[in-house]
C-alpha cells in the first residue's frame, strides 16, 4: 500500500511540476501548479524515506534523495514568500541539512569508487549528484544569509533551479528507477530519459535567459525582493 502510496503522489507530483515548469511563470496556473508540486512532493519524499528506512530499500541511496527533494522544495518556496519571524534560523537549519547530505553523498560516492564502481550495489553517480546539489545548495544558502535580501534575477534563478532540480530528481526516480511500473510496450528507456532531459534543458534555457541574458520576457509578476 505504501508502494502505490508514493508511486501515486509522485505522478502526480511530476505532472503538475511539469505543468509549472511550462506555463507562464508568475501566472495563477504557475503558482497554484507549483504549490501542488511543492506539498505533493513532500509527501512522496516522506513516504519514500518511511520505505526506505523501515524496509531498508536502497536507504544510503533514497534517504538522501527524499531529503534534498524536501530540501529543494522547501527554500524554493521560501524563496518567493515573504519572511517570517525565525526565518534566518529555519535558513540555517536547511543549510545543514544540505550540507550533511552534500558530504555524506560525496563520501558514498568515493566508497564507491574505491570499491570498483558501486557501494552495496548502487552506482557511484546516483551518490555524486546527490552530493554535488547538496553542497551548491548550501553555498547559495549561505550566500543569501550573508547578503540578506535577493532581488529581481538572483531571487528568480535560486527558486528556478531548486524547483528544476526536485523535478529532476522526481522525474529520474519515476522514468528510470520505476520503469518497471511503467506498461512493457512503452518502457523504451531512450525515450523515458525524455522527460528527466527536458527538465534540465529547460532548466538551464531559463537560467540563461535570467542571469546571462537579464531578460524576464514571458514572466508574469517578479514580485518585490524580499528578505531570505
């Protein structure tokens, strides 16, 4: 039950991310998507760290992942809503969270290298990645403590890429870790790496057209800068 639980909540999570990640930015089906994808979310990556830990299924490898997924969504909502009192110290306490993800996955990552490529059977890659977007996540957190109030393109591109890549994490978990839930005549795998590809093409096409090329044409509202 839990299984259909977390594989339910988690379609539908991807679904409506997509949907945020390709509609007008700022506009009502952006934002109303977008806090979908934000609490569907962390309920799949709580659900999945309850398996993971209870059923002992892959923990070094789906705790980690549920943990930055939650993680991600958390400061990227923050990051567009107004401060709260003890924000800072909630900033804080989400810094250490990805960096103890960041250097335990990274220290995985190593093992697994060590060990001829995998560690207990997973792949060094899974293990990297996980350790490389904990630690960029906590050097931006750190970043916006020190300099307090995000504006205008900084503001849109740390909310962009902490959404892209909980979808990406999402949608890799689902296309190519749960092919198997997926009917036979259409598990193809060149075409369920589609969906996990077009999340960082767009990802990275919205990142140039913010902070290279300072254009916010197609974004509805910007918003005031606020405080992180």
């Amino acid at each position: 039950m839990t299984y259909a639980v977390h594989i339910l909540a988690g379609s539908v999570g991807i679904i409506a991310g997509f949907v945020a990640l390709y509609s007008a930015k700022g506009a009502p089906l952006h934002r109303k998507a977008g806090i979908v994808f934000v609490y569907v979310m962390l309920a799949t990556a709580l659900v999945g760290m309850a398996i993971a830990t209870v059923r002992g299924v892959a923990p070094a490898i789906n705790i980690p992942a549920g943990t930055l997924t939650a993680y991600l969504v958390i400061t990227s909502l923050a990051t567009v809503r107004p401060p709260f009192e003890g924000s800072r110290q909630v900033a804080f306490a989400a810094m250490l969270v990805a960096l103890a993800v960041g250097i335990s996955s990274l220290t995985f990552g190593f093992e697994a290298l060590a060990n001829g490529g995998t560690r207990k059977g997973m792949p060094a890659f899974p293990f990297f990645m996980f350790g490389v977007i904990g630690l960029l996540g906590s050097a931006g957190d750190i970043r916006v403590m020190r300099s307090a109030v995000l504006r205008g393109p900084s503001r849109l591109a740390r909310h962009l890429w902490r959404m892209c890549f909980a979808l990406f994490i999402a949608a890799l978990s689902f296309f190519i870790g749960q092919a198997k839930v997926i009917p036979k005549p259409i598990r193809i795998f060149p075409l369920l790496a589609l969906p996990v590809l077009a999340v960082l093409v767009t990802m990275f096409y919205w990142l140039w057209r913010i902070r290279v090329k300072r254009s916010l044409r197609g974004i509805v509202a910007v918003g005031a800068p606020e405080t992180a």
